[in-house]
C-alpha cells in the first residue's frame, strides 16, 4: 500500500470514528452534569490532569523506540522489530509501577490543590481508582505502537474509537440507573483493560514474527540513537506535560474547583476537535517517518508545506467557529451559567489555533526524530508558562491563565519548532514557513472578522439562530479561503486529490 493511500485510510477511519465518539461524549457529559453535578465534574478534570502529569515517567521512550521502528519494517527486518519490542514491554512495565507508586505517594497532599476541599465522600478512594487507571494504561500497550509504525493507525483508531464509545453508553446507562461516580469509574477500569488486551491479542495476530522470530541484538548505533532521542525527549515531556497540565491546578487552586468544571466543558469541545486533527497527524506521522527513510530533502519540504496549508485551513476554520458558536452552543446545551465571557473564549481560541499550526511541525520531527535539537525549548516554555500562569492568574483570573499560556507559546515553540524541522530535518531556510503562516493569519482574521459581523445581527439565543450563524460559519470562510488561496500550489494539489477521489467514487458506483 502507498504512502498516501495509507495515510487515507488511516484518516477517514480517524474522522468517521471520531465523529461517532464526540456524539457519545456530549450525551455521557450532559448526562454527568445532570446526575453529579459541577463539583463531580470540575474534580473528573483536576484528578485527569493530575494523573496525566505522572505521564512524565514515560520520559518519551514510546516515540524513540517507534522511531526507530520505522527503517526495520521497511526492510523487513523482523528480529531487530522484535528486539525493540522486547525493550518496549520492558520499559512500560517498569513505567506503569512508577506511575502507581508516586500516584499514590500524591494522595495525603489533595487538599493542595484544591482551592476549597467538595463536599464529596470518598473522594482519595475516587483519587485511587483514577491512579489505577492510569498505571494499566501502561501495560499491554506498547504493541499499539508497532502498529501505528506500520502505517496501520486506523487498527488503533477503530479499537479505541470502539471500546470508548461503549464505555460512554455503559456509564450513560450506570449514571441514570445507579448515580454511581464510583461505578462510573470501575467502568473506565474495565474499558482501559480490554482495550489493552484486545489490541495486544490484535498486534499477535498480524505479527507472529513477534512470538516465533529470534530476538536480535539492537547494534550499537540503533542504541545511541535511541539514547539520544529519549534524552532529547525528555525536556519535551516535561515541557508539554507542565503547559497542557497546570491550567486545570491552577485554576483548581486560584479560582476554586467549580471553575475547573466550567471550564472542562469548553475543553471538552476543544480537546475533541484537537483529538479529531491529531488522529490525522498520528495517521501521517508513520507515512512520514517511511517518506524520511526513502526521499530526499526537497520532496519532504514539499510534501511538509502541503500539509502546512491543510492545516492552516482547517484549524482556521474551526477556530473561526468555536469563536462565534462555542458561546450560544454550551447556552443551549447546558445553560448560560456554565459560560465564560467573549474575550475568554477569545482567549481559548487563539490559544486553540496557534497550538493547532504547531501541528505539522510536531508531526515531521515525531517522524524524523528531530526532539534532540530542540531539548531546551520546552523548558524554557514550562518555565515561562508557570511563572506568568501563576502572575496572571492573581491579577486576571482565568483569562491570566490563558495568557501565560499563550505567552510562553509565542516566546518558545512558535518560532523554535519549525526552526529546528526546516534546519535540521530539510537542510532549508525557515523564510518561508514564517511567510506563509503571516499569509494564512491575515486571511483567517479577515474571515473571522467578517463571520463575526454578521453573526451580531443575530442576537436571541434560539436555535434557529444558533442554526443560522452555523451556516455563515462554513460557507464564508470556506469562500474567502478559496479566493485566497485557489492560485497556490498547495491548493491545487488538494483540488487535484479530491478530484480524484470523487473520480475513484463515481467509477465504484458504475461498475
């Protein structure tokens, strides 16, 4: 199978499941929402980001060894495939039990991070069932990755989409019948377990090389690289886990739990769309690990800036939506008191798409194992991130934590990233790509502007409107970035593909 049908394969499996996922997960939190309340669900968030900080301890030592991974199934090389997951189950293994001991070693501090300790009972039970969670997350899994590396992400993407979906029905289902948090949970407990396995029963299954074939020794220089991706990696955990994980403790601590709540249902939102585009990336990441062991500098710069502009378009389009719909959606949905003002939102969004247009640099040096040259960045960026969250928020409430967010991104990873891609995975001049991401701003916030006057025409808080203002929100942006853009090169690659998949489409149903 070709690079791209692969990666085609492994999008539309990554959107259909994904869509069927998000529509699950709005029915499983309204259903939260209604049977617990906001405290039950501002601390389903804190205790989330807890726990995902223990993720430290993974030190990425995944996305090294599934770096290295790539060139051997190229070349068919099924000892050395073997000898890396023979490391890999090592790894997690001992990953998992670190998680669980320093996870549990957290629970006597609780009350730290919480602003005003909910009236909630049980609640380092609940704290331990969530530590458990996250520390079988660990086992079993590293036979997801040899997958994923095979260009074989839509194998993961339907097993997890599956096993996610049924567990948001069974705890619908547990919520209205029991209003169990506790069996709630136990659930998730469950789910994460059979997903695990089954996956692992899965990867047996396609690769009985890894049980049969003899294990070969990894060369020395198979070693060293590894080595120094995961020391480069090391800084980039650290960095992303303190950024993507301090907002919820800081709020947490600064502006009381209640807020977290409010809060995860914006996220909620936004992490679903981030999960939906980075199931694309992860769907690509394989493909370009392949393009990097077999083409030359100047065909991965081309293939980069393809996915550049894709990029741009789609979380251009998407943040121009969540900025006019994301207020009257969650006033529909859940009420107005569980709103934050338009600047805030403002805010969420920028944040949302300067994140998103990191993307395709994250992607290439995912695939090129590039995290050594930029080591330093993310520390930089946790640092800045945390000092000016901390100043911010004292001084501006939620909207503080959301500016140290952006500041420490602007400061570090907006120019820092693709730097070090175009530098050290191309071998070009990084001109272009800052040319470029000035272009696409400039026209998504030209578009955005535009949406936006139109949709304050529509004041009540009806659906009709809300109906109407989402149809302004796909047709305009979509026109103007059309007239924009259809000259580039980038645009008629794109025209050019989906001509021919409407081609492939029309000729199936005649035949």
């Amino acid at each position: 199978m070709s690079r791209t049908k692969a990666s085609l394969r492994n999008i539309s499996f990554a959107i259909t499941f994904q869509l069927l996922a998000l529509a699950v997960n709005f029915a499983s939190r309204t259903v939260f929402i209604a049977m617990l309340g906001k405290e039950y669900l501002g601390l389903n968030g804190l205790f989330s980001n807890i726990l995902s900080m223990l993720s430290l301890a993974e030190l990425g030592i995944g996305t090294a060894i599934i770096f290295s991974l790539y060139r051997p199934l190229a070349e068919n090389d099924h000892s050395k495939v073997a000898a890396l997951m023979s490391l890999y189950k090592k790894a997690y293994t001992i990953i998992g039990f670190i998680v669980l001991i320093l996870g549990l070693s957290i629970a006597p501090f609780l009350s730290f991070f919480i602003k005003e300790m909910p009236n909630i009972p049980g609640i380092y039970i609940i704290y331990i069932i969530f530590v458990l969670n996250a520390a079988l997350s660990y086992f079993l899994i590293y036979k997801q990755s040899l997958i994923m590396a095979d260009q074989k992400q839509y194998i993961v993407t339907k097993y997890r989409n599956i096993f996610d979906i049924a567990l948001k029905i069974f705890q619908i289902f547990a919520l209205l019948l029991t209003q169990s948090y506790f069996l709630f949970l136990i659930l998730t407990l469950v789910s994460t377990l059979g997903l695990n396995l089954s996956l692992s029963i899965k990867a047996d299954r396609m690769y009985p090389f890894l049980k049969g074939e003899e294990k070969g020794k990894l060369d020395q220089d198979t070693k060293d690289e590894m080595i120094k991706n995961v020391k480069g990696n090391i800084a980039h955990r650290i960095g992303g886990i303190i950024v993507l994980s301090t907002d919820h403790l800081l709020i947490a601590r600064f502006l009381g739990i209640v807020t977290v709540g409010i809060y995860a249902n914006y996220l909620l939102i936004l992490s679903s769309l981030t999960t939906f585009t980075k199931l694309i990336y992860q769907s690509l990441t394989a493909s370009i690990g392949n393009l990097h062991a077999s083409s030359d500098d100047e065909n991965k710069e081309r293939i980069f800036h393809y996915i550049y502009f894709f990029t741009a378009w789609v979380y251009g389009f998407m943040s121009i939506c969540l900025f006019i719909l994301l207020n009257p959606f969650i006033t529909l949905w859940l009420g107005a008191d569980f709103t934050f003002s338009n600047s805030i939102v403002f805010l969420m969004v920028l944040n949302f798409f300067i994140t998103g247009m990191r993307q395709p640099s994250l992607t290439f040096t995912d695939a090129m194992g590039l995290y050594w040259y930029s080591r330093h960045k993310p520390l930089f960026e946790a640092f800045i991130n945390l000092m000016s969250s901390i100043y911010l928020v004292i001084h501006f409430g939620m909207a503080g934590v959301l500016l140290g967010t952006l500041i420490s991104t602007m400061t570090t990873c907006f120019w820092v990233e693709p730097l070090m891609v175009f530098k050290y995975g191309f071998n070009y001049s990084v001109f272009d790509y800052f040319r470029k991401y000035f272009h696409y701003t400039v026209v998504v916030l030209l578009s955005g502007a535009l949406v936006f006057s139109l949709s304050r025409l529509l004041t009540e808080s009806t659906v009709q409107t809300f109906a109407v203002k989402m149809i302004i929100c796909f047709v305009v942006p979509n026109i103007i970035f059309t007239i924009a853009f259809y000259r580039t090169k980038e645009f008629k690659y794109f025209a050019g593909l989906a001509h021919g998949i409407f081609r492939n489409i029309l000729h199936r149903q005649s035949s």
